[in-house]
C-alpha cells in the first residue's frame, strides 16, 4: 500500500474516534439531566439512607456522627445546598426520637448537643425562609431529645411529654419563616437564645459555644450577625458558669474575628466577649494580656469594648494599674561591661498592661473616667515611665492569621514555625505611647505644650527622665492643684517601693511639688519630712536633696520655719563622698542662703564656710563653680552678727577665689568674679568694692588676668598690709596645685605682693623671702612652660630684697 493511501486511512479512523467520543460525553450530559421529581425523590432516598443507618444503631453517637458527615454542607455557600443539609438534620433529629421508642436501651442524655446546636445555630438568620424553619425545628427536637433521654433515664420505650421551656420555639419557628425584616429574625434568635441558656446543661455549654463562634466567619451576612445575637445572649444568661472555659471562649473569639469581613458582625462578637467580661472581668482580662505584643487591632478593640462599659472600666483600669505598680516589672542580671548598673530584662505581663491601658484611652469615653481618677492615672504613668526606662528590648512571637483551607498547625508544626512572625518592644516606647495617650485624652493644653517643647517625649525615653517628670509635675500642679494631696497620697506608698525608679519618680514628684504648695502648709509638711527621711536611702538621696531647697519657692516665712531642719541636711552633704550629691548640697545651700534671715545661719557660718574650703580644689569642674556660688551667697550674713566671723572667712579664702578668676573652666571663672563682686561691701572699703565693680570683672567679659593682680596686690597691701605675709604664704600653697594655669597664677600673684610690697613695710609682717624664693625658684624646674615663665617674671620682681 501507497505512504498516501495509508495516509489517508488513518485520517478516517481519527475522524471516526472523534465522533465516538463526542456522543459519549453527550450521553453523560444526558445522564446528568434530572427533573424536579427525581431530584425529590433523590434526596428522600438520602434521607432514607441515613435513617436506615441511625435506625441500624440507634445511638447519639451514631446521630452525631451522621450529622458532622452534614455539618460542611450545613455551612455551604449555596443555598439549596444549606437547605437540603438543614432537612437532613432535621429529618435525622424526628427519626431518632422515633427509634429511640422502639429501643430496649438508650443514651442516658445528648452526649455533644451543644456542637449540634452550633450547627444550627447560623441557620437562625439564613437568607432562605425554609432553612430558617427547618433550623429552629431542628434546635427544638435536640432540645426535647435530650430532655427526653434525661428524664427516661436510660430506659426504653419512655414517652416524655416535652417541657414548657420549649413551646415558645414552635411560635418563632413559624414566624421566623415569615420574618422578612432582618431586626425582626435578630429579635426571634434572641428569644431562641433564651430557651437555648434554660434547656442547655453545663457540660455542653461551653460546646455550643465554642461551635457557634464558626458561625461569625458564615459565608451569609445576615447568619453571622445571628451567630453574635445568640452568643450575646446565652452568655449573659449563663456566663458565670463559664469560668474554666474563658481561656477558650477568648481565644475562638480572637481567632474569629480574624476572619470576620462587616463592622456589624464585629461589633456584635465585641459585645459577647464584653459580656463574658461581665461575668468573668479579670480572668478576660488576663487572657488578653497574655496575647502577643504589640497587641493586634483585635485585642486592642477588646480591651477598648471593655473600657466604655461603664460597670467595667474602673475593674479594668484596676487591674491594669496594680499590674504596673505592684507586680514584678523586670528581672535585673549582672552587666558584663559595668557591675555597677545590671541589665534590665522586661517581663511581658506589665508590658502588656501598659499597652492596654494605652490603648483603653484612646476611646473618648475614657475622659471622664480620666478627670474623676487623675491621681491613679498620672501617678501610674509616671512609675511606669521611670520602671520602664533603660529596660532592655523583648521579643514577641505570634502566629499568623489562620488561612482558610490550610492545614492546622497542630497537623504542620514545621510550616507554622517558620510563618511565626517575631516583633521587638521597648518598655520605654511602649511607656511614652501610653503617656501621649493620657495627655490627649486628658486635653491639659499646659501639659501638652510642656511635652511638646525640648524634645520632651524624646527625653522620656533616656536617662535624664527624671528631670522632665520635674516639668510634668509642674504643668500638672498648675492645672490640677485640686488633686495634688491625692498625688502625693497615691505616690506615698512608691516612696519606699521594690524598685528603685519607683522610688525615684515618687521623690522626683515630690520634689517638684514642695515648689507649688504655698496655700497648702499641710501639704508642704508632709512633702518636705517625705524628703528628709528619703535621704536616707542612698539611691533616691540625690533626688531628694535636690528638692529641699525649693521650699525657698513658698516664701521667706515658711523658708525661715523649716530653715534650720533643710540647712542641716544640706549641709552633711557638703562633703559627701560623692561628688555629685556633695555639688547638690551646695547648690541647694546657695538657693536657701538667697532668701533665709541671717539669724538661722549666722550660728553656723564659720563651719559651713570651712566645710566647703575643700570644695574650691576638687577636679570636678561643676563642684569648684558651685562652691564658690555658695561662698558668694554667705555674703548676705556677713554685716550684722556674724560681721567680724565672715570677714576672717573672707581673708582666709581670697587668695584660693582670686587663683580661680583665671581658672580652666569658664564657668569657674564666672563663679569667682560673681563671688568678688558680691563680697565687695564687705571689704570694708570703698574702693576695693569699687575694683570689684569694674567691668573687666563681668563674668561674661575677658581680662589681663596679670594686670588684674598687680591691681589687686596694691589694694590689698593699702588696706591689709598686715595681712600680706598670708596671702603670699597661700600662694606659695598653691605651688603643689594640680592645675599649671593655678601654679602660673600662684607665682604671678606672689611676685607683684612681694614687688609692690614697700620697703617700710616689710617688716613687722613676719615676711620670710628667703622661703618665698626658693619655692619660686622649685618653679623654674617645672615641666609647663607657662610656669617656668610666670616663675620668672616673679622672680625679677624681687630685685629689692
């Protein structure tokens, strides 16, 4: 045969495989073509089917293995598929009330009758009339068959008349069928609701309720606000047997609402777990907090649902703040890089409630609740602003929104574990968010532009904290003196607490506060002995000494009473060990010593003037500035009683202060002009005074410091030639100095005493030159060339001796 001929062979054979084909699919089409009658016909032999089963083993077991084979097909999208499960159910539901006669021995009660309740439950609301029929129809005979398995006990053949509870479900389920308007089913559900929390036991309620939640993820709007309408309901009827199971019930919740697509469904389940919180508020409450952080958009409406209720939110604000203030707050470990300050390491249950209380006030309701318990929450704040502070990061891991479709993580632990997403939290954000949201709840327009101004919310967050809860307190204490006894009242407590930011907020308060109680002297009292007994405590001394001296801020009077008590507190920390509380000391003394009568300081003067001598050679810059401030300030008790003590004092400290005009630092330098100016009156002589006052001696202006000496040495030995020989022994003390600007200063000063010291003058002084020079000449061998060179210069001053 030809390739053509068989070419064309197989072209015919394809062509008839074709038509074959075709006429088979065109069978199978036909096949598929029921009319309405066999459809009916096909859906009563299923029905049959499954009676034939339930009636060869007449259990619940067997009915309730049935109906989950139903429960997908319950749930389905298209309606007449939800119709035809509905009818099964309640098809199955009748059959077994009729078996069950007929058995020798039945089930003693509805083993799992809430999950097939929940079942139906949805179907209450469902768009198609029929379903709705056949889903409360169904409701009630689950109803009565577990009343009736209860009631026989077990026994066969027991005819049980159904109880009253259930005759009102006959009325809905008729005019839940003809209910068009969707309030009207909503109001049907809720009675069904009712029969439902009279007629369900305790061990299948949490069943019913669990089961129901899928509900609020139906695939039919009107069946998921339905769901919510009967969880509201048999929740507030039965929730206080709920206890055990609230872990549950708010873990369904969340992960329902996940899935959850209309603001009226999302509502109504809000309102379900607000209702569970009615009956259960804090093990809700707790279950929340115990969610991951940063807390969902979920979690955060859970807990803001909770906090408009007006008979929960002072539970709920309660509970956060007792979590804040008086739970454990973080775990302190040893720091490898410095012994000193351990690392901080937050626990995630007082996060959590920071958050949460955030959160509950960015709800308007939350504003009245605000201004009628203002010390509970800006005291709280505060702690928690300086508990959080310098804490370390902790991470969070949660579980993605579940999928639907996708396997349980339970069945592909692997896949969940690598969908974890893991999220980092300050304490210290986290603490400043929920202060922002206090002061916008709370609408203080002083506080809001306090914070606002000098990076304040910034500074929160780092470790001069302290000096903006000064500002807060001050905005607060203008805008609510009314709530400042409550304050303090509240803080008391935290004066003495675990932690030490605790008890550094409380005396950082307290400090600032001692500033604004002028018309309060009661108050004042009990601020300032806080303040004198916090002394005590060796982590909070310094914030406590820095605030005695604003008692200075209510008046001459109350200073002058309490003067004593605040002097003599000051004053044992002048030098302290510490160089920082001994600067505060004296900064303080120098505010006190500016308003104080003379009479409470003159018994002590000498001792504090030899008390704070020391202070003038200290490394620490700001010490040396703050001593010579508090020198200047003891001016104002030199002119009466303690006249004569001061001036020897003054002396004696003249050459160390005029060794400092010309020191390193600038704001030295500034200190000893300020000190000479104001200690000039009490040179007892005009023109000194006069030299004090020029204006080379501006703190703020240059000067020939040398010219400045040589100026000064003359007056000196005018007017206290007497005195000279002492003056040049101190400088020659000052040849040791640490400092090469103060040695320079030292020679300099020394040679133009010496220089223009007259030669009638000389003796009678008890003046040793032979001493003086040789020092002078040591400085020559000095390594600072400014030395060597002043040395010198002081050297050729003395050609005359």
């Amino acid at each position: 045969m030809s390739a053509a001929a068989t070419n064309e062979k197989d072209s015919k054979d394809k062509d008839k495989n074709k038509e074959k084909e075709k006429e088979k699919e065109k069978d199978s089409k036909d096949s598929l073509v029921f009319n309405e009658g066999d459809l009916v016909s096909l859906w009563e032999s299923l029905n049959t089917m499954l009676g034939a089963l339930l009636f060869s083993q007449t259990s619940v077991t067997t009915l309730c293995r049935l109906l989950s084979h139903l429960e997908g097909w319950v749930r389905s999208k298209e309606a007449y598929q939800r119709d035809r499960a509905v009818t099964a159910v309640l098809f199955l539901s009748k059959k077994f009330i009729e078996f069950t006669i007929d058995e020798e021995k039945v089930d003693k009660n509805y083993v799992n009758l809430g999950h097939a309740l929940a079942i139906l439950v949805p179907r209450c609301t469902d768009p198609l009339e029929s379903v709705r029929r056949s889903a409360v129809e169904a409701i009630q005979l689950m109803l009565y068959t577990d009343y009736m398995l209860i009631q026989s006990g077990g026994a066969a053949g027991a005819k049980v008349k159904p109880p009253e509870q259930l005759h009102p479900l006959t009325a809905i389920r008729d005019r839940i069928s003809n209910a068009r308007e969707i309030n009207e089913q909503f109001a049907l559900v809720h009675e069904t609701a009712k029969v439902l929390a009279q007629m369900v036991s305790k061990e299948e309620l949490p069943k019913l309720i669990l089961t129901s939640m899928a509900g609020l993820t139906d695939s039919q709007q009107p069946s998921t606000n339905g769901t919510c309408v009967v969880l509201n309901g048999v929740i507030k009827l039965r929730g206080e047997e709920l206890l055990p199971h609230v872990a549950l019930i708010i873990g369904g919740i969340l992960e329902a609402m996940e899935g959850i697509q209309t603001d009226a469904t999302m509502n109504g389940t809000l309102h379900a777990l607000r209702s569970l919180a009615t009956h259960h508020l804090l093990p809700v409450v707790d279950q929340l907090l115990e969610t991951p952080q940063p807390h969902s958009p979920h979690v955060i409406k859970s807990f803001q649902v909770i906090g408009k209720d007006r008979n929960l939110v002072m539970g709920l604000v309660n509970h956060l703040t007792n979590i804040i203030n008086n739970k454990a707050l973080y775990d302190e470990k040893p720091n490898p890089k410095d012994k000193k300050i351990p690392i901080r390491e937050p626990i995630a249950l007082p996060m959590a409630a920071t958050a949460a209380l955030g959160e509950i006030m960015l709800s308007d309701e939350l504003e009245e609740v605000i201004a009628s318990h203002y010390p509970q929450f800006i005291g709280t704040l505060l702690l928690r602003l300086g508990t959080a502070n310098a804490n370390q990061p902790k991470t969070f891991t949660s579980a993605p929104p579940p999928t639907p479709g996708a396997a349980s993580p339970a069945k592909d632990p692997k896949a969940a574990k690598e969908k974890e997403k893991t999220t980092t939290v300050q304490p210290a954000q986290q603490a400043v968010a929920a202060f922002r949201a206090f002061v916008d709840r709370s609408k203080d327009e002083g506080l809001k532009e306090i914070m606002d101004n000098n990076n304040n919310w910034a500074r929160l967050e780092q470790a001069d904290y302290p000096l903006v809860l000064h500002e807060i307190t001050a905005a607060v204490s203008r805008s609510h003196p009314d709530q400042m006894r409550a304050l303090v009242e509240f803080l008391f407590v935290y004066l003495r607490g675990n932690y030490i930011p605790q008890r550094t907020v409380a005396a950082s308060v307290y400090a600032e506060l001692l500033s604004h109680c002028k018309e309060d002297k009661d108050l004042l009292q009990r601020l300032l002995n806080c303040l004198l007994s916090a002394q005590a405590d060796p982590m909070i001394k310094l914030v406590a000494l820095s605030g005695l001296p604003n008692i200075v801020a209510n008046g001459q009077e109350e200073t002058n009473r309490y003067a004593q008590t605040v002097i003599d507190a000051l004053v044992s920390s002048i030098d302290d060990v510490d160089e920082v509380i001994a600067m505060e000391s004296m900064k303080g003394l120098s505010r006190v010593f500016e308003v104080v009568d003379e009479a409470r300081v003159a018994p002590i003067l000498v001792n504090v003037c030899l008390r704070i001598r020391p202070a003038f050679e200290k490394d620490n810059n700001e010490i040396r500035a703050a001593a010579f401030t508090l020198f200047g300030t003891l001016g104002r008790f030199g002119q009466r009683s303690a006249a004569d003590a001061f001036y020897d004092q003054i002396h004696s400290n003249l050459t160390s202060i005029v060794m400092h005009v010309q020191d390193d630092d600038p704001k030295v330098q500034a200190a000893c002009k300020t000190v000479l100016r104001r200690l000039g009156p009490l040179f007892r002589s005009d023109e000194i005074n006069a030299f004090f006052n020029r204006r080379s001696l501006d703190p703020d202006r240059g000067m020939d410091y040398d010219e400045f000496l040589d100026d000064l040495s003359r007056l000196m030995i005018q007017y206290y030639p007497e005195r000279t020989n002492y003056y040049v022994m101190n400088c020659v003390d000052f040849y040791k100095s640490q400092w090469n600007t103060i040695r320079a200063n030292a020679a300099v000063f020394t040679g133009v005493l010496l220089g223009n010291l007259p030669i009638d003058k000389r003796k009678g002084i008890n003046l040793n030159p032979a001493i003086v020079t040789k020092a002078l000449i040591g400085l020559l061998t000095e390594k600072a060339s400014v030395v060597r060179k002043k040395a010198s210069e002081a050297l050729a001053l003395l050609h005359t001796y």
